[in-house]
C-alpha cells in the first residue's frame, strides 16, 4: 500500500473583535470552515485542530497578537502579515469576511505575505510599557496647550518665568484677572497635570530599573544624545538585536525579501553602535566598480587668448597638465 502523505495545510483568519472567520487552502483550492469566537477558550480549541505542518495567517490588529500566541503553540507556522502592505486585501473591490479570509490564505500558500515581527513576550511587555509613558507624556502636553490657550484667549502676557508650571510658574498664574470659569478650567487642567506627572515617575522607576539590568540598552546610551528612554524605544522597537542578525542574515541567503540584500556578516560593525553598519553590496549598485569614468571639461567659449577660471563650466578646474588649454576655439 502506497504510503498516504499530509497535504499542506493553510488557514487564513480574519480577525475582529469578537469572532474570526476562517478560510484554508489546501491542494490548490480555498474552503470556508466558519468562524469562532476570540475567547481564550475557543481560541485554544482551534489551535488544538492544528497540527505541526499547519500554517496560519492573520493580519495585524488590537487582539492579533494574543491569538498569534495561543497558535504559535500548535502550529508550525504563525504569520502576521502588515493590512497596509496586504494590497489584495486593502485594494479589494468586494470586501467580506470569508473574502478577506480566503485571500489571507492564498497569499500564505503563496508565500506572498509581507510578515510582521513576532516580538517574545518580555519585548512585548517592554513595548507595552514605552507605549504607555509615550501616551502619558502626550496627554501632559495636551493639557498644557489647554493652559496656554486660556491665557491667550484672555490676553494674558507671557509668563516671565522659565517655566509656566513651575513654582514661580504657577505662582504668577494665580495672580492673573481671569474669568471664574477660566480659572476654575486652568486649576483642574493643573491638578490633572500633577497626577500624570507622579504616574509618569513611576512608569519611569519601573523603566529605569529595567535599563539597568540589560546590557544592549547600556550600550546604546554610552552613544551621545542616546539617554534611558531613546535607548529603551530603541530596544523595544528591535527586540534582540543578535536574534534580528540572524533574521538579516537568513533573508539574505535565503532569497525572501525583495531586491538586493547581503549577509549580515559582511557589514562591518562600528564602534559604539550594536547594530553593523549596513554596506550596499555590488550586485545592488547601479554604477559598475571601479573609478569613475573621465569626462572631458567642457569650457566656455571666449573672444580673448585664455578663458578666465570663472568661464569654466568643468567640475574639475584647473585641468590637468595634459589635457588641452579652456580657451575659445
């Protein structure tokens, strides 16, 4: 009896909020298989139908990647592909959920899809935390043009001090003829202003005390004007830079990314930077090796004996002893 062999299996998955509609290729041809509900739970029970050769495909959204998670488990293969780069999907005149499902998973069978980096659960939760202290310090800011757009609609002069919401700041603004209703807005938007600034110096505690214990961000702040939170958004944005190495590395040799690319071990790495300094390989120049090609100087015209150096259109000036004199011919 002829041994039976596994066809390839891929699922595409159509994420909301609720439920996820799924569509899976296989032996060429794309089949609905319903949809289940984003719990824990039921997502656990799909992932449990998924053997080890399954691959799944989603795109990228608010609960992906807690779904990409709980697949990762089973699956051989977890792909979360970028919707803005997904062309097929964005572009498509006919959008429904088994649609979306199924060109997800076409494109996966095709291995068409521009994939998104799975980031480990202590990245994640780094990026988590950066994200946080990036919305803290926007709604700071927020409040303060508040402040700022109460006193110019009033006709308040500039503040003298350094800084309007400091000591001497705040001092000069309760002395300023403001309407009642004005001047209760300003005092709420700075007692909203004080309680994000002691939640944005615990969140900076607990990101300092994670700086101080990876060495990669070490680093990157011994490169001037890097401090503890560039080089923490560094970090959070990269993950781990020899994992990201390798992932350079295997693109390069193995063909998957698009255009010219080389191994990670050709770029040399410069001082004081973890990452290696990219170096354009030869095959992806468009000008061949060597020296540039000479070019003839090109002169002005003139009446007199010898042009003046002024008169020369030639990048190269003066010319070489051997070439023939810039005068009008």
């Amino acid at each position: 009896m002829a041994r039976m062999k596994s066809s390839r299996r891929c699922f595409g998955l159509d994420v909301h909020r609720d439920f996820a509609q799924v569509a899976i290729w296989q032996d060429g041809r794309v089949s609905q298989a319903g949809r289940f509900v984003t719990t824990p739970e039921e997502v656990r029970a799909f992932a449990d139908s998924l053997g080890p050769t399954d691959e799944v495909a989603l795109e990228a959204t608010g609960n992906t990647w807690a779904i990409a998670t709980l697949l990762a488990s089973r699956a051989g293969r977890v792909v979360v592909s970028n919707p803005a780069k997904t062309r097929a999907i964005a572009e498509a005149k006919v959008k429904t959920d088994k649609v979306d499902a199924a060109i997800l998973a076409g494109l996966l069978a095709a291995d068409y899809l521009p994939p998104v980096w799975l980031a480990d659960a202590e990245t994640a939760a780094l990026r988590r935390q950066v994200l946080r202290r990036a919305h803290i310090v926007r709604q700071r800011t927020r409040l303060k043009n508040q402040v700022h757009s109460i006193l110019h609609a009033n006709l308040v002069p500039r503040c003298p001090a350094a800084d309007l919401f400091g000591i001497k700041g705040r001092k000069w603004l309760a002395e300023q003829d403001l309407p009642q209703d004005e001047r209760a807005a300003a005092a709420a938007l700075l007692r909203q202003l004080d309680f994000h600034a002691e939640e944005l110096r615990l969140i900076d505690r607990d990101l300092g005390q994670v700086a101080l214990k990876r060495e990669d961000v070490r680093r990157l702040m011994s490169i001037p004007g890097v401090d503890a939170t560039v080089a923490l958004s560094i970090v959070a944005a990269v993950g781990d830079f020899t994992a990201s190495a390798r992932r350079r590395s295997w693109s390069a040799t193995s063909g998957s990314t698009h255009g010219c690319a080389s191994p990670a071990g050709s770029r040399p790495a410069t001082a004081g930077s973890p990452r290696p300094a990219r170096r354009t390989p030869a095959a992806c120049s468009s000008k061949p090796p060597g020296p540039p090609p000479k070019r003839p100087a090109r002169c002005a015209r003139s009446t007199s004996g010898c042009a003046p150096a002024a008169a020369c259109k030639s990048p190269w000036w003066p010319p070489p002893a051997n070439s023939p004199c810039c005068a009008g011919i």
